[in-house]
C-alpha cells in the first residue's frame, strides 16, 4: 500500500506542524510516540523533538509561543523497517479543551544525531491518562 511520510533530512532541522482540539477528560500525564522508519543509513541514533503549546478558549491565537520543547534519541532497526519513539511530554500550558499547537521536528544538527540519512515520520499517536 502506499503511504504518506514526511521526509526529514540527515542535514537540516525539519518541520512538521499541525494542531487539534485536546479531550474534555485530558490530564497532564502525556506521552507522544513518534512513527518513523530510515530510509537510508541503518540503526544509527537519531534526534526527534516535540514542541507543543495550548490556547484555552478565549485565548490570544496570534504571538503565542510553544509552552516546552521535549525531545528523545531514539535507535531504529533497519532502513525500512517501523520503529516508535516515545517523548514523555512536559505539558505544563496544556489544558482540557484547550487548542493545541505541535510541532514535529528531527534536530538534525545535535551531535548526537548520528543517521545519516533520510528518517520517514509516518505519524503520532498522543497518549494521556
């Protein structure tokens, strides 16, 4: 089947920016786990980073910032092969019904980061408790 990814590069921090509305029921336990494959360059480590900002009902939409930037190394298996990293997120601006901004990102130029070639996001699953 085919599927839709968003290529970040080995070389240049990169983007993927989307929002949504969070549940009546959210709390401020949270955890995003981050979909990807390598395309390229094996199981070496790799960088994704998570910013995320909310904006309660009534609220400014235009100048805000993002509350906090999470971030976590994560090791894949082969190139083509699924793998999941997990941020634990440090939620503190979140809120119930809020409108939350997130920003996915692959911190290319941390020394760490060491896969080097392209990483496919496929997607984020958002957990809370």
């Amino acid at each position: 089947p085919r599927r839709i990814v968003w290529l970040f590069d080995a070389d240049t921090d990169e983007h993927v920016v989307t929002q949504f509305k969070l549940p009546s029921n959210w709390t401020t336990a949270a955890t995003m786990l981050i979909y990807y494959y390598p395309v390229t360059g094996g199981s070496s480590a790799i960088i994704w980073g998570l910013r995320v900002g909310g904006t309660a009902d009534g609220g400014a939409l235009f100048g805000e910032a993002y509350d906090t930037t999470n971030v976590v190394s994560a090791t894949p298996g082969s190139s083509g092969v699924l793998d999941v990293a997990t941020i634990t997120l440090a939620t503190s601006g979140l809120a119930a019904d809020a409108w939350l901004s997130m920003e996915v990102f692959r911190d290319a130029n941390d020394t760490t980061d060491a896969l080097g070639g392209d990483a496919a996001f496929m997607g984020a699953i958002l957990r809370y408790s």
